[in-house]
C-alpha cells in the first residue's frame, strides 16, 4: 500500500485537501480508510508551493535570499481530492462521514480500481496512469450521450473507437459526417450510405427547408404543401399501376413538380408572385440539390445495417441540405422504431445508436431547425424505442441548452474556453466544478466519463482508433515536399518536349 500523503485541514464528505509526500498528478485514484469504511477518492488538482514564499509575500529581497538556499528551499505539494463514494462490497455509496485531519492516503490498487471501471461491456480506453481498462455500459446509452472538447483535442478518435465497438458488440451505429471523416475511412464493419434522399418519403416541411422556403413565408408553403402532395399521391399511383418510368422521373422531377405548382389557384397579385418564388426555388434547388434526390432510393430505414458503422456522408451538401436530411433521417428511424415496436413487426427491426457531428450547427441554441425538432424528439422519446442520441461538439455552448441537458452521459475531453465550461456545468446534474475545472489540464485524447455509462467519474486516455480517418490531419512537410516533386517533374517532361 502505498501512502501519498494525510489530510490536513477542515474536510466535508465531498472533498478534502491532502498534504503529499510523493508526487501525483490530477486524474488519479486513491483510497482513504477511516470510520471502518473504505473510501474512494480522485485527485482533482495539484498545487505546490513554499512556506518561506507564501501568496502574501510582496518583498522581492526576500525571494532572493531564500533564492541563494538553492535545494535547500522547503517546498510542500497539496492535492484536492474529490471523495466519490465509499466501496462496501459490489456496492458504492456516499461517503457518511468526513475524514479526520491526519487520515493517510494511499494510491488505489488495481484489484480495486477494477472492480469499479473494467464491468462494463465495451472497452473505452485506460485509467490515466494506470493500466487499468475502463468499459463503458451500453444499456445506459439509450439515455443519450455527449462527445465534448475543443479543437483537435480527440472527438473523432472517440466516435470512431465507440462506433467500432458497439458494431463489434452486433450493435448498429449511424453516424452523421458533416466533413466527410468517416465515409470511406479505415473503419471496420463500414457501411457507406449515399446521401439520397426518395422524395416519397419526405414530408412537406422537410422538402420546404430544402427549398429555403421559411417559416414566415406561408403563402408559398401553402402553396408548395399543396402541389407537393398532389404530386406525390400521382407518382405513388403510377407506381401501383406498374406505369412508371424512373429515370424519366428522376430527370424531370422538378419539371412535373413546377406543373403541379402552375395549378394551384391563387386570387391575389400577392399570391400571385409567391406562386412564381416557389417555381424559382424549385429551380434553384435542381441546381444544388439535384445529386441528392432519386426515387430509386430506398427508406434509409432500409439502407441501415446491424453489426455495421454506418456513415451518411454529408460533406458535399450545405447548411439546408444538411438539415432537411438528417431530419429526414431522424424522423424515419423514430418512427419506425415506434412501429416496431407497438406492432412487433415492420419498422426497424434494431435497436441503434445516432452520432450527430456540429451539434452546435445543427442543434443550435438560437436557430430553430428540424434536425433539432427531430432530435429534441428522440432525446425525450428515444429511450422508450431503443434509438440513442450522440451529440458531438467543439462548440458546447452554441447548443440547444434543452438538448444537452438530456444528454445523460459525456464524455468530455480537453475544453479550456471558461464559457463553454460554465455553459456544460449548467447544464449538467452529474458534473461537479472541480471536475470541470479541470478539463483545461487534460492531454490530447484524455477525458471525463460521467454518467450511468460508468458506476463513478472516470478519467480516462481513450484508446487510439486503429486506422486512418480522413479527418486526421495532414503533414504539411510530406505534402509540400510531394506537391514540388511533382512540379519538377512537370517542368522536366515539359523542357524534354521543347527540345
């Protein structure tokens, strides 16, 4: 057993300061044992100083003089340790008492440590320090999960290290790849879904937002509602009556779609010239959109896959393209889980797990988009029907405060911007301060679990995702260094040509 220091001071049953003798960093685990209870606790910061230099010290004379007792400088090292619940058996509760000053502290053991992270069913990654698995619970990911950090600091080695495991574990995962990261990448079990959306199984709205026709344009929703579902129901009859003809339609769609629109009766000059911007945006929609639609294409219902990591690239689309599809796609899988399940039949057969990526675009706090009507919907929903919500971020605070509240379970690695910090602690039960303030000092790759994904706070180093996403970044140097070879190589074939 090995002692790193004893308490000192006053000490709640939340935390306590320890005095060290041996160096530790924050992130790691230890057990306190006083009252006849076993206690354990994680260090969340670290602080050295010296007696002889103390905050109240403002003579500089002073510091040089302690300065010329080179080593011989007295030093002390003091650690805030977070008490997170006492172990008694399989069982974890909040600790009755405080510890007593002078309480020695001692590193957790791996035999401890083990019983406490390594009982879930999917492995996550290692205890910072310690070489000690952390496994995450699935079960609990119906009641959602969010991926938060800055920059760079590894939200996409961790979608892509969960998504893997939950397809290894038979489980289907769908992500939402706004840059076009996983699509096409070095994932096992990849499913590539197009993004294409069949027009017979959009609702009115969703082909609005496609449109830019906005909420307070109602004249041209109306009118756009109306010729939309005429239209529809017509191709849906062909269709029964075996008389369609596919690439005509997918071709012409905007053409027959403009027709119908040219016969809604309208009675005003008004209503007039929102008849004619409604044929504008259709028109303008082929223009953008035109790749995206194909009546051939199956419900994504159907294009989903158990077992797989399937990815819908949305990299070539823009902000409205994004939204109308992934509402669209939202929508479907909650209603067919819903029909699956009232029915027992039909509908989505499985259970499966969503992976939003720019939640702050797509959920955003200030704008009211489908994605997020459709999202809010499986965050409140989704546990019921086996459909769980991964909400992915640099940008916390830019997200819909409603959303990310339901977000259960986080998994939040570097963050060191103070709002975003303050934003995620407001809008979490399970995140204490300490916890948060801490995010600044992780590493690359390093974050808090918390949630019923885990028993207790973990701090964690996420395993590396074996392969190459295409969001990895680039080498600059091998890149310039390519680029100019094959410059010289052009001049060269082009000098040989001119002699």
């Amino acid at each position: 057993m090995t002692i790193i220091g004893y308490v000192i001071g006053s000490a709640t049953t939340q935390e306590a300061t320890v005095l060290l003798e041996q160096k530790v960093r924050a992130g790691y685990y230890v057990i306190l044992e006083y009252e006849k209870e076993k206690v354990l606790g994680l260090v969340t910061l670290v602080t050295t100083g010296s007696p002889l230099l103390d905050d109240n010290l403002n003579d500089v004379e002073v510091v040089q003089r302690v300065k010329k007792m080179g080593n011989n400088i007295p030093i002390y090292m003091k650690a805030k340790v977070k008490l997170l619940c006492k172990i008694d058996g399989d069982k974890l509760a909040q600790p009755d008492l405080p510890p007593v000053a002078g309480t020695p502290v001692r590193l957790a053991t791996d035999d401890e440590l083990r019983k406490i992270f390594s009982d879930g069913e999917i492995r996550i990654g290692k205890l910072i320090g310690k070489d000690i698995e952390v496994r995450i619970r699935v079960r609990p990911l119906t009641r959602h999960l969010a991926i938060l950090a800055a920059t760079g600091a590894g939200k996409s080695n961790t979608v892509a290290v969960l998504a893997t495991r939950i397809a290894e574990r038979n489980g289907s995962v769908l992500i939402f790849d706004y840059h076009g990261e996983y699509y096409g990448s070095e994932i096992r079990n990849l499913n590539n879904i197009e993004p294409k959306i069949n027009p017979l199984y959009l609702t009115p709205a969703e082909f609005a937002t496609l449109l830019e026709i906005r909420g307070n344009a109602v004249i041209q929703y109306r009118i756009l509602r109306r010729a939309f579902g005429e239209f529809i129901e017509e191709i849906k009859q062909k269709i029964s009556n075996g008389g369609i003809d596919y690439n005509d339609l997918n071709k012409n769609f905007a053409t027959y779609l403009i027709e119908k629109v040219k016969t809604q009766k309208v009675s005003r000059r008004k209503e007039e010239d929102s008849r004619e911007e409604v044929i504008n945006k259709i028109e303008d929609f082929v223009d953008r959109y035109g790749e995206i639609i194909d009546f051939t294409t199956g419900d994504v219902v159907e294009r989903i896959q158990l077992g797989k990591v399937n990815v819908v690239n949305l990299s070539s689309l823009d902000e409205d393209g994004i939204d109308a599809l992934v509402s669209h796609y939202l929508r479907r899988i909650l209603t067919a889980r819903k029909e699956n399940k009232v029915k027992g039949k039909g509908g989505l057969r499985f259970p499966v797990i969503l992976v939003i990526e720019e939640a702050h675009v797509l959920l955003s706090k200030e704008n009211n988009t489908l994605t997020k009507y459709w999202a809010g919907r499986i965050a409140r929903e989704g546990r019921k029907f086996g459909v769980g919500l991964v909400i992915v971020s640099q940008r916390p605070k830019g997200i819909d405060e409603n959303i990310l509240s339901q977000m259960t379970n986080k998994i939040i690695l570097k963050m060191i911007e103070p709002s975003d910090k303050k934003y995620i602690l407001e809008a979490s039960d399970n995140l204490s301060e300490d916890l948060v303030e801490g995010l600044s000092s992780l590493d690359v790759g390093e974050a808090v679990i918390v949630g019923n994904i885990v028993r207790i706070p973990a701090i964690v180093k996420i395993d590396r995702f074996e392969g190459k996403l295409a969001g990895s970044d680039p080498d600059l140097l091998e890149e310039w260094k390519k680029a100019k070879e094959e410059v010289e190589e052009n001049t060269d074939i082009l000098n040989w040509g001119v002699q």
